[in-house]
C-alpha cells in the first residue's frame, strides 16, 4: 500500500509536486538492486496530531511500503569474503619442486639432524631478512599487526592454540592430486601441523587437483622425500612412532592405540597401498574396524578418519590436542603471520630496515 501525507497549509500544486516525487521513490525502489531485510525497510515516522488526512490505496498484497519524501533508508546485505582454492598449478608445484615446499615456510628452521630429539618442532625464534638482519617472532608479529584484521587476528590466535606436531601425517606414493588435496585440507582442520609426502618416479605425475584442498597447503608444513627409508628415518629422530595403516592380522585396532605418543600416521597409494619397504619399517600396523560388505576406505577419507580418532583420543587423555608451548605458539604465530599475504614478506623487511637505521 503506498500512503501519502498531506499538511494543511499545502497548495494543489505542492501536493501534486509531493505525489510525483513519491511515485518516482516508489518505481526506483522496486528496480534498486538492494536486498531488504524485512518488508518495511523504507519507515515514516508517525505524522504530528495537526495532519488533517491521509490518502491510501488498497492491494491485495499485505505487504507494504512507506515512503517519505524527506528521508528513505535503505540497508544493504554484505557478502561474506571467502579465501579462493589455491590453483592445481600451486598445488603441483609444491609437490613435484622442493624449492615450492621451501617458499612456504618463512621462519628459520631447526637442521634435519638424525640425533634423537624428546619433542619435535621445527622453527627457531628467527626471521633472517635480505639485508641480513634477524627478527624474533615478537618483531614479526609486531611489524604485521597493522595490516591484519581483528577477525584474522583471532583466527590466528584460536589456529596455533589447536595445533600440534605430536600427531603427522604420511602419504606415501599417492598419484591423484584429489586424494593428496583432501589429505591436506583435513590435516588443517583438525589441527595437524605437520605432513609429508614420500614421491617416486613412479608416480610423480599427478592427477588432476579438482581443487578440493581449498588453501590448506598454504598453513601446513609440508616437507617432500624422495624415498620411504629417508623420510621415516628422519621421523623416528624426531621421535615418532611409525603407525602404517594395513589390513592384516597383526593389525592393531586405531580405536585400541594411545594417540598421546607422538606418531607418524601413513596412508599408502590408492591401488597398491602401503609399500613392502614402508610395512617393515613401521612400528606397528594399524587398522580402522569395516562394519560392511567393502574391506577398505578411499585413502583420503581413511586419512580424515585416523586424524580424527588420534585428535578425539588425545582430547580425552590429556583434556586437548594442541600442545605447543607458549613460545612454541608465539613463533607458530609469526609464520602465519609471514604467510597471510605475498606482501608480508616486505612489510617485515621494511620494518627490519627502520629499526636497524635506528640502531646505527
């Protein structure tokens, strides 16, 4: 229903000047591109008791429209931003090039020593700019706090205090780009820091991405080896336990295993499954319960189930599964921070630079 308000001491001319004008607000309004919110978005305030009448027109419609010829308010609806998928080119080129693995990491990093270490993580408390200069974490954090929102900020925050390295994941041989990217965006989710990839020339070539990973390569740290030896030799000096998942009867269930050891998880290839090499090697096999007629998951959904278990389990021995240290988180933070965006890198060097003009 369209109403129009008359005053007294208006001529015929201004009320037909009114009418023109409010037809006009009327018609724009029906093409505007906003979204209302509710069926009056356009509100007039009650009239003063000296109106002498009102005009009104009835539909059938029972919604209705108020319109004033002074003032009309309009509320608009936001769209939420979401992050855009990573390309299939991002994705093959961390996979396939151990210099694309490197450039993801930002902070110093510990040396790949063989010796026994009682509890892994693997950055120092350093950021090595161009100029030589070195930043602690509080130096990067400070240097990019400006440019982060306050919403990212707590994402951040609420990210690094659910991280851990305790649990890792292995994915040995897989040659589809889907089941790989699906690992990833898993492993993010649930708080799993750290993956690994154990490539051959065999199946160095990939198959198609499908985008399915959404970003999470971006936060994880993902390190590259070129054989299975190499890889859990290295994960064991860490001090991991290596938990390969098979089918067979020495086969421990995952739901009968002590998920506050830290332990290396490994799926193997999408049709041969886990290597000979990788099965002797392994501290013990492990296996998710069937309840139907198949006898195995797709690898990456098996991937996200063992993850999921080690994390509930964890939950529920220790009270949670993020387990890094004040310090630990702080520097964890830091290289998030590096990684928000292509242009973090040169704020940071900028700040460097200033702060060491004032120290000379």
């Amino acid at each position: 229903d369209l109403y129009m308000v008359y005053y007294p001491n208006e001529s015929k001319e201004e009320q037909n000047i009114k009418m023109s004008s409010c037809k006009t607000m009327f018609c724009s309004s029906l093409s505007s591109s906003f979204k209302f919110k509710s069926k009056s978005t356009l509100t007039l305030l009650p009239p003063p008791s000296s109106l002498l009448h009102l005009r009104h027109h009835h539909h059938k419609s029972t919604s209705r429209c108020y319109i004033s010829s002074q003032t009309a308010v309009v509320s608009s609806i936001e769209e939420p931003q979401t992050e855009e998928p990573q390309s299939k080119d991002k994705i093959q080129n961390i996979l396939t090039n151990g210099e694309g693995v490197t450039a993801i990491m930002k902070m110093n990093r510990k040396p790949l020593l063989h010796e026994p270490q009682p509890r892994w993580f693997p950055y120092l408390d350093s950021f090595r700019c161009e100029n030589g200069y070195e930043l602690t974490s509080d130096e990067v954090i400070e240097a990019v706090d400006p440019c982060l929102s306050e919403s990212r900020k707590l994402r951040f925050g609420n990210a690094v205090r659910n991280r851990s390295y305790s649990v890792c994941l292995v994915v040995e041989g897989l040659c589809d780009f889907g089941n790989v990217s699906a690992a990833f965006r898993s492993a993010d989710a649930l708080g799993v820091q750290s993956v690994h990839v154990v490539s051959s020339e065999a199946n160095k070539r990939y198959k198609d991405n499908r985008h399915v990973s959404m970003g999470a390569e971006k936060w994880l740290d993902i390190e590259l080896w070129g054989s299975t030896k190499e890889c859990f030799e290295t994960l064991k000096s860490r001090g991991y336990r290596i938990a390969t998942t098979h089918v067979g009867i020495d086969a421990v269930s995952i739901y009968d295993m002590d998920w506050s050891c830290p332990t290396a998880i490994v799926v193997g290839n999408e049709n041969r499954g886990i290597s000979d090499e990788a099965l002797a090697m392994s501290d013990l096999h492990c296996s998710i319960p069937m309840k139907g007629m198949v006898d195995s998951f797709n690898v990456s959904v098996a991937a996200g189930i063992l993850m999921h278990h080690a994390v509930c389990d964890r939950i529920s021995r220790t009270g949670q599964h993020g387990d890094l240290t004040v310090e630990e988180r702080q520097i964890l933070l830091a290289e998030f921070s590096l990684r928000h965006s292509n242009s973090a890198i040169g704020v940071v060097e900028d700040y460097a630079k200033r702060k060491a003009a004032l120290l000379t």
